[in-house]
C-alpha cells in the first residue's frame, strides 16, 4: 500500500512540534516547569472535561474513627442507612487541593440546604496523626460545616483502609486526587466525581440522582 | 502695560505660586498615588488580609465564595514564591522575572519563536488576580480565585511580586554550596565523633560523585544547562558551641560573619537548643534535623525541621495513656534528672494534669536514698522517673510497690536489657524509637558506612544524621539552581516521606507547614523491649 503525503505539511510545524518536547526542560529556569519538572507531561494529559463521573461498588472494611466532635464511630455507622451522603478525603496541611474542594462542598452544603436538602457530608483525614480532633474542628469552623458535617481522623492503619476502599490511596498525601463521592443510600452504588466542580456542577450532579431513582 | 498682558502676568505669577507651592508640600505630577509598598503586598500575600486587617474575598471555581483565610496567595503559591505541585495539579511561580517576561522558548536556537503567554504588566496582573484573565485575554484556571481587592491593595501585591526575585542565598557561589552543622561541645564525646563521621563522608561522597558535573556545566548541549548548572561542590562547616546558652549567639554570629552558609544540617546537643532555634529564625537560615532530646515550640516558626517535640511529646503521649488505661491514677509522683530534657517533660505532665496534682522530685546523688525511701511508703498509683540507667539503679527498692506503675523513658534509659530485675511488674517504657531493633532498620547506612570504614557506634544518632542528609540531599537536588532557602524548606516539606532510609524515629511524615515528623510514641512493657519481642505494641498520638 503506498502511503500518501499530504503536500499541505510543512516541515517546519513539525520542528517546532518535535521541539516544544524539548522545550520542556529549556524552560525550567522561567518557572513553568520550576515547581514539578513533569508539569508538561502532566498537563499534556489532562482531559478536556474538568471533572469525571463513574459509578463504583466500594465493600467498606470494618473500621472505626474519632470524629471531630471526639466521638468514636464505625465506618457503618458515618456512611450506611437510608440518607444520602456525600464524602471527600483531606488533610489540614494540604494547601491546594483540600481548600478548594472543601470550599466547594461548603457552597454545595449552604445552597442544597435552601432547597430543604440536607446530606450528611463526611470528610475523612489522610493524615490522621496530625490532624487530631482539635485541628479538624478549626478546620471544620474555618470553612463553617454545619453540624451535618463530620471531619475524621483515627489511627493510621484504619485511615489508610478506608481511602483504599474508595481507590482514594495514591501513596503519599502530598499526591492526592480531588474526589467527591456520593451515595443516596446504603443500597446503592457510589458515584466517584474525579476532578473539580463548581458547587453548582455538585448541586446539579446530586439532584439529578434523586430524579433518576425517582423516575425508575 | 495693557490689561491682557497685565492679565496673563497675574496668571503667570499664579501658576508660579501654585507650581512652588506644589513642590514645598511635595506633590507633583509623578506622585499624585503614593509609592506602592512591597510589604503591604508581602502581609496580603502571606496572611490573605487586605490593607484594612479584615480577610479578602474571592471566587473560585465560577461560583464558590471563599475568604482568604481559606486560600491566601500562598498557600498554594508558596512563600518562596515558586509555585508548587499537589497530585495532578501545578501552581505556577510567581517569580517578578517569570510574570513580567514572556513565556517562550529560546530564540537563538530556533528559527523563530512560540510564545506560550506574552508578558504582563502591572494593568494586566491585576487583571489576572481579579479577573482571571491573561495577558492573551484567556482565562487562568477556575482553580485560580478571581479576589476582591481595594486598589491600593492590588498596587502593593503587584509591586510585591514584581520584587519576588529568585536572589541566590548567602552560602552559595557559582563553585561551591556551603553547610554548617552545630555541635554542643558538652554533648557526649562518642556521639559527637560518630556524627561527624558519618557527616564527613557524605559530604566527601557527594564530592566524589559529583565533580565531574560541574565540568559537564562547561560543555553540554544548551538543552541540559538547567540541570548542569545546578551542581556545586559540598563545603560542610563544624561549628562548635562552647559554655553556656547565652553565649551561644554571639558564637553563632561570628561563625556565620566569617563563612555564611545556605542551611544547617544535623548537630547534637543535650542543652537547650532555644538559642540556636532563634539564631536561624532570625538569620531565616534552615536547619534541619539536630540529634536534640527535647526541641523548642516550632509551631510559629518557619526555618527548623525537628524529628519530634522529644521528651514534652513523651510526656504527652504519658498522660493520654493515662486517661485512656489508668483514668482512677490518684498518687502520682514525679523524678527527673537536671538536663533541660528532663526538666521540661516534668513540667509538661504537670501542665497537663494539674487537677490531680502530681508530686515532682529532683533526683540527687545525695538524696536518693532518702527519695526511694519516701516514694515506697506513700505506695503511689503512678511513678514517672524522667532518669538514667544508672539513676533507675541508685533508687533501690522500687519493686516493694506492687500496685505501681512506673513510666521510664528510652530517651535516657540507653539499656533496657540491663535494668535492674528488681522493679515493679507494670513498668513500662515510653519510647519514640523504632520497636524493631534499629540495626534491622539500618540496612542501607550500614551497607553505605562499611564501604567507608566507618564504625557504627552511635546507631540512633548516625542514623538519625544518615537520614537528614539524605532529605537535604534530595531537596538540593529538587530546587537546582533555584537556591532559595525557602524553596529548599518547601521541597523537604514535599520530600519527607519518600525518603528510603530509617531515622531511629519510626511513624515519621511531614507536610507543608509542618515542622515536626513525628507525632507518637510507642508505650510498651520494659520486659518486652529487653526481650526483642514485641507484638502490636501500643502507638499513642497525643
């Protein structure tokens, strides 16, 4: 089979193209690539979309935890039942990635609240040594969470099991995703939000699976 | 004269009378706005609080509220100014030379150039921080806050970080980077030796293994410039303090008066180490990791790493086992030896338990006799003793109280094994060191330090070392040229937990803003700990 070249494609692009994969490391020195030397190759492969949407069955281990409130809890007891739940994953040294999500969550909480929706919100600690009740308390008013939202800790072990059940576990914390997960019940599966939403993507996102159990 | 001209006289004579008057009060027409001032920028910058004291607001993500109390410019931005990285997402440097050029790729080497972001000026920087537009007219990332500032605000965060340059530090040249490391003179004379040991070598290994780079700097292809011309030769700097704590600043002050370096790395002390806390605070000189029993209050502080709180963590982790295990605990006397270490874990179980009142003894040569005889008779619930091997031996007959327990700690007792047999059947151990015995742990230091002769006879203290310059080493690395001492602290931040080697303190983890790795303390029975046996020993968080 003979292969056809377009006449239209000019050499020079192409340098340029083969170029710019060098211009990677040549720009180090102005600060694009100064925080992480793979940022290029990162950005290279981020989708289009700002946030992904899955549906998953996550088997939740036997484990307990200390909320910010001091009481001990299984992870039954903060995520099972008839009412829905919403949970996303932080530490309070993260500087990026936890302040916004819990900020988003924070916009969700007050504004589904003025339409009478009230989930329970759990936010489970992935660096549980340091973040003890106390912090996740200051934490917890900093970004005023309602009584409706738990912040937990526990023992490392513990914590680790729950973020592995929820494909939350990147190795270390500094490498953590933004997730937002929501379940409408004990029965139901989770939907795993990979990414960062408005509040009003996660207003719209939980509304729509009430109407869709509500329509089958 | 006629009367126009005598007119246009009397309105010359104005404008000359208005024009000096202008000039007597100082103002002109360059400065009708006042100078922006860089340090109102730094406070907005750092604290997230406008010019008026209150917090800033912002939106994010189209149409979240925040404050910068949530989200100030540098917590994701960084004190260094240089930006960071957390999972996928990267936070780019706000570096005044990276902002105010354009953002290309060399053009000497290219035919022509591709510009990636033209560069900004102080009207389109401002629209960035407000607006979340580029110079291009493009929208920055929804995760960039679009803030609400005065405009004398905006002025003076602008004029900050126009200032934001990447200075090199004091401590390195084009040929050399340079360290010191402090050393108390009254700290134990096999720890100091073996220490140094262990900090010579390395410091010669990077040496060796790097001299050819600097060479290479000279002769590669412009493409690796960026990561040859980040290599310097390792110059390490002993500075040994000598006599008591207030002289130490002055000592310290001549040191680096006579040879600046970029951080301090390891040292030993068992004094205070307050003063030297305080000298690189305010020298705003990293130090990273001393061999220190008990570490100084870092939660304000930005420059010292420590591995623990030490002995005040100890006595933490004491009274919460007590809340938790012996909540009806009534009696409780306390010994301690003289050092500060032992002193200050005495103080910080009386801060925490003052209700019960607990009973605290210094323990002298000349009265032990007289002290063991008091503590057996009163029989009390709980015996803390904050003392030495040799101290544990000089108080006799601690085994005649059965209902007692007795909390020792492994920062002063080196020797569990050999205890007196004689002590109460409930003693237990308050030990922040690895349970699994360090010489397993040590795997790569002792392969690394038999290759260099070097003799392993301080194990905690040289591994504790083996594993500071290894997190040095790995930050240095991760800031190449960028020899800012507070990009160097963000990197260690970041480079905590990744490090391979083993330090004498397990459980160990860092992240931005903190400055303590280890936050627990194992609590386990004396006998265990002699024996080598140890199953799911008791980990404690205070």
């Amino acid at each position: 089979m003979r292969i056809r070249i377009p006449f239209r494609v000019s050499p020079i692009p192409m340098l340029v193209f083969g170029l710019l994969q060098f211009s990677a490391l040549s720009l180090a020195e102005d600060g694009i690539s100064a925080a992480d030397p793979h940022a290029h190759h990162k950005a290279m492969m981020a989708t289009e979309n700002r946030y992904t949407k899955v549906e998953a069955d996550y088997p939740l281990p036997e484990v307990s935890g200390v909320t910010s409130a001091g009481t001990r809890a299984t992870l039954a007891d903060l995520l099972d039942g008839d009412s829905p739940v919403i949970v996303s994953f932080i530490f309070t040294s993260c500087q990026t990635i936890c302040p916004v999500l819990t900020a988003i969550l924070s916009q969700a909480q007050e504004d589904l609240a003025k339409q009478q929706a009230q989930p329970r919100i759990i936010s489970f600690s992935i660096d549980p040594e340091y973040d003890t009740p106390e912090r996740l308390r200051d934490y917890a008013a900093s970004f005023h969470a309602e009584d409706n939202w738990l912040f937990v800790t526990g023992d490392t072990d513990s914590m680790l099991q729950v973020q592995q059940a929820f494909d939350a576990y990147r190795g270390d914390k500094l490498n953590h995703i933004p997730l937002t997960f929501i379940r409408l019940s004990g029965e139901d599966p989770w939907i795993r939000f990979e990414g960062f939403m408005s509040a009003g993507d996660l207003v719209r996102e939980y509304r729509s699976l009430f109407n869709a159990t509500e329509a089958s | 004269m006629d009367v126009h001209r005598r007119q246009l006289r009397h309105v010359l004579l104005g404008l000359c009378v208005c024009v000096s008057l202008s000039a007597a009060v100082g103002l002109t027409a360059e400065d009708v706005e006042p100078a922006a001032d860089v340090t109102a920028g730094r406070i907005i910058y750092q604290s997230g609080r406008g010019g008026n004291g209150e917090f800033v607001s912002a939106r994010i993500q189209e149409d979240v509220e925040i404050s910068g109390e949530q989200l100030s410019c540098v917590a994701c931005h960084q004190r260094s100014g240089y930006g960071s990285s957390e999972g996928g997402t990267q936070i780019p440097s706000l570096m005044g030379s990276a902002l105010f050029s354009p953002k290309e790729i060399r053009r000497r080497e290219l035919a022509g150039t591709v510009v990636y972001r033209p560069a900004y000026t102080r009207e389109t920087l401002k629209r960035a921080i407000t607006l979340g537009e580029d110079p291009a007219g493009r929208q920055l990332d929804p995760l960039m806050p679009r803030y609400r500032l005065s405009p004398a605000d905006l002025d003076n965060l602008v004029s900050y970080l126009d200032a934001l340059a990447p200075a090199t530090a004091s401590g390195v040249d084009t040929q050399e980077i340079h360290f010191a490391t402090i050393i108390d003179d009254s700290a134990d004379g096999t720890e100091k030796a073996a220490m140094l040991e262990v900090l010579n070598a390395y410091f010669k290994g990077k040496r060796a293994e790097t001299r050819l780079e600097t060479k290479r700097a000279t002769q590669s292809n412009w493409i690796k410039d960026w990561h040859y011309s980040a290599y310097r030769r390792w110059v390490l700097h002993v500075w040994t303090l000598e006599g008591p704590g207030s002289t130490w600043k002055q000592q310290l002050d001549d040191y680096y008066r006579e040879q600046p370096v970029f951080a301090v790395v390891s040292g030993i002390s068992d004094s205070d180490w307050q003063p030297v806390h305080e000298f690189c605070e305010q020298g705003e000189l990293p130090c990273i990791l001393p061999n220190i029993q008990s570490a100084p209050d870092a939660d304000e502080s930005f420059y010292s790493l420590y591995f623990g709180e030490g002995t005040a963590l100890e006595a933490s982790a004491l009274v919460k086992y007590l809340e938790e295990f012996l909540p009806q605990a009534g009696t409780i006397v306390q010994i301690h030896g003289p050092g500060p270490a032992e002193i200050e874990a005495a103080e910080q179980v009386e801060a925490l338990l003052p209700a019960q009142g607990v009973h605290s003894f210094s323990l002298r040569a000349e009265t032990a006799d007289e002290l063991s005889a008091y503590i057996v008779d009163r029989s009390p619930d709980v015996v803390i003793a904050w003392v030495s091997d040799d101290a544990v031996r000089s108080l006799g007959s601690l085994s005649a109280m059965p209902g007692t327990t007795l909390f020792l700690s492994s920062t002063f007792i080196r020797d569990p094994q050999s205890l007196p047999a004689d002590l109460p059947e409930q003693t237990l151990l308050l030990h922040p060191f690895q349970i699994e015995p360090l010489a397993q742990q040590s795997r790569r230091l002792r392969a690394w330090a038999r290759t260099r002769d070097i003799e392993l006879s301080a194990l905690r203290v040289q591994a504790n070392t083996f594993f500071a310059l290894a997190l040095v080493g790995d930050a240095i690395q991760h800031i190449r040229s960028n020899f800012s001492r507070e990009y160097f602290l963000e990197k260690i931040e970041h480079g905590a937990d990744r490090i391979l080697v083993s330090s004498a303190y397990p459980n160990i983890s860092l992240a931005p803003g903190q400055r303590y790795l280890q936050k627990g303390c194992y609590i386990v029975h004396a006998s265990e700990i002699a024996s080598d046996s140890m199953n799911d020993p008791l980990w404690i968080v205070p």
